[in-house]
C-alpha cells in the first residue's frame, strides 16, 4: 500500500495538488445542503465527501 501513498503525496503535494484538494473539499465537505434535499442528493453528496476524505487520509498517510 506504500507505492499508493506515495503517489498520491507526489500528486498533492505541489502547488497545484494542494489547490485542487482545496478546491475538492470546499464544493463537498464543506457544502451544506438544505433541508428539502432528497434522500439521493444526501447520499450523493455524501459519496463525494467519503472519496475526498479518502484522497487527503492517502496524502497524509504517504508523507509518514
């Protein structure tokens, strides 16, 4: 598992990695829907937040 982690430390280490890390999380963790939202856009966007965490738990784990 090593080799993945340290791929993605080399993706999102630079400048531009950290930027679209930044980007990703600001329109999926830190988005709030409203409370009229469905049951599908909940899960959706609950899927979106789960692979962000996903990429920031491998950066950080490769730069250990």
């Amino acid at each position: 598992m090593e080799d993945i982690e340290q791929n993605y430390v080399r993706c999102f280490s630079t400048s531009a990695g950290i930027a679209v890390l930044k980007h990703l999380r600001k329109i999926t963790i830190e988005r709030t829907l409203g409370p009229g939202s469905s049951d599908a856009e909940l899960r959706g966007l609950e899927a979106q937040r789960a692979l962000v965490h996903q990429m920031e738990n491998m950066t950080q784990r490769g730069k250990k």
